[in-house]
C-alpha cells in the first residue's frame, strides 16, 4: 500500500484500516471531519460514525461511555481543542478509570499556520504529559504515523496522537518495526546527539548532514513517542558525545525537552540545549516555513546550538 506524504491523510487511511481490522473501533467528531480526515471513516463506517458538534466536552465524555461499553473510540478535533477545551473530561473521565480512548490532535503544533494563535497547538504535549496514564505519539511522517496506528489498536489506556497538517518528508522507512516507547537513530555520529520528534526529525537529519560539512559528527535519534519515554535508551544514546541538543515544534516547557532531560537527570551527559517554542503563543503566517523559521525551528538552528555547545 501506498502511504500518503500528508499525515492527515495517512491517519485517515489507517483509521478505515483499523475499522476493518476490529468491529469495535468507533470514531467521534466536533465538526472537522475533513479537516482530520477522519471523514474517510465516516465514508466506510457511517454506522460506527459520531457527529457530536462543535462540543468537544461531550464528545470525550460520550468516548469514555462508549470505551466502558467495550468500543475502542477514536475521537477527533484540532490538537488545540482535543487538548485544552477537554482537560477535565481527559482527567477525570478517561485518564483516571484509565480508558482505551485514543485522541487525535490534528493540525498540532504551528501546522495550521493561517488561523494563528487560536488554532496552533504549542503547549498540548505538556498537557497531555502531565496526565497519568496518558501517552504521548509525535510521528515523523506518514510511515511512522501509520506504524503506529497499529501499535494503538492494541495498546491499553488512553494515548493523545499529535498529526501534522501539512506534507511531510519521508524520514523513517516502511520496513523499520515499530513499538511504543522507542526511541529510532536515523543517523549514526560520535560528538553530538540531536534528539527530535515530528517535522523537526527531518529537520535534524538536514542539520545533521550540515555538521558532517563542518567535519563534526552528529547522531540523530527520532523520538516518537515523548510518553512512555525510554529512559534508559536515552540514557544509552546520550552517551560519549560532547553535546545534546532536543528540537521539537513545541514550547521548551514540559515537552520533548523536559523529557529528555527529565530522563537524563542523575546519569552523567553533555551539555544540553533546547530548540522549541520560547513562553509565548504562535501566530499566522503566509506559509507553515516562514512559520517554523520565524520560532526558530529549523536545521540552521539546531546547527548553531550543537556548534555552540561544543565551542563551550
């Protein structure tokens, strides 16, 4: 099968995938069926189908319902809105009776870059980490996003699923196993590691390669899953080199950064430096590019802080 290069249409494919695997996936929606793509399984399964409405509350509550009446719910919004609006009902009505709710954050991070502030989603990986129970899936590209919709079939409790709205290059490939938790060198190197999840993977590969001009050695580890983090790998792939860098399109606070370091805490490591969001909130933008270049997402970017710390 072929796997779209857009993550949105990539999780619509793999969720009718799902559907036709196991009669007990349902999916609920707050109005953004297209826009999440979820409407292919609308399409396929209308019977397995919920329109809730632009009613995000009621559609996690209903999900709980639906996953203590042995269903397996996929419900869909805007990350934004799947995140902060249903905080409470995610706390107290999924996360602590520990359910098999799985929720789609679509359009994350600066990814819908035309509707600004109010629609950009840079502080949901905090939220959702913070919850017990939860875990937390940054995918790199469409491959890895359809891997691991596999591993969410068959994994218990609730897990929050950040999907990208814009097209993004293929850095993982079809044929690497995946399972929740792991961490993925794409790239061997001796003096620095760049650990990254999301657009930044592919972002870290380029700066990688801009290193590598420079006679400087850089690995790079994909973190696709920021919760469960494996800290032991963490531990093992942070290892020997003389500086770490942790890049993500999210706020620095309490994201793939804070785990990374959380992780680190008590083992001996390099110096670290954070590429994400400073403490503020996004904004629109012509294009998703100008975007991450204004915030600084970029391989120039997580060059110059491996540069940096390696200068001392």
């Amino acid at each position: 099968m072929t796997i779209p290069t857009n993550p949105r249409s990539a999780y619509g494919e793999a969720l009718v995938a799902l559907g036709a695997k196991d009669p007990r996936v349902v999916a609920l929606d707050a109005d953004l069926s297209k826009s999440t793509q979820s409407i292919m399984f609308k399409t396929a399964y209308p019977d397995r189908h919920f329109e809730m409405g632009i009613a995000e509350q009621n559609m996690v509550s209903t999900a709980a319902g639906l996953a203590l009446a042995g269903k397996i719910p996929f419900l869909h919004s805007f990350a934004v809105f799947a995140s902060g609006r249903v905080y409470d009902q995610l706390r107290n009505s999924v996360c602590i009776p520990n359910l098999d709710v799985r929720i789609c954050g679509s359009s994350c991070g600066l990814s819908d870059f035309g509707d600004g502030k109010t629609h950009q989603s840079v502080e949901d990986v905090a939220l959702m980490r913070a919850l017990p129970n939860m875990s937390v899936l940054c995918p790199a590209d469409s491959l890895e996003l359809a891997a691991m919709m596999e591993c969410i079939l068959e994994w218990r409790g609730p897990v929050y699923l950040r999907v990208n709205r814009n097209d993004l290059p293929f850095t993982t490939s079809p044929d690497s196993a995946y399972r929740i938790g792991q961490i993925t060198p794409l790239r061997d190197g001796d003096d620095a590691a760049i650990f990254a999840s999301g657009v930044m993977v592919s972002a870290a590969l380029d700066a990688a390669r801009m290193l590598d001009a420079k006679g400087v050695s850089a690995r790079v580890l994909n973190v696709g899953t920021i919760k469960p983090l494996d800290g032991e790998a963490a531990v093992r792939h942070a290892a020997g080199v003389r500086a770490i860098v942790a890049a993500e399109e999210h706020s620095v606070i309490g994201g793939l950064g804070s785990a990374l370091l959380e992780a680190l805490r008590g083992a001996p490591h390099a110096p670290v430096e954070l590429i994400g969001i400073g403490d503020r909130f996004g904004l629109s933008a012509e294009s998703y590019g100008a975007l991450l270049a204004h915030f600084g997402l970029t391989a120039e970017a997580i060059t110059s802080a491996v540069l940096t710390l390696l200068e001392g």
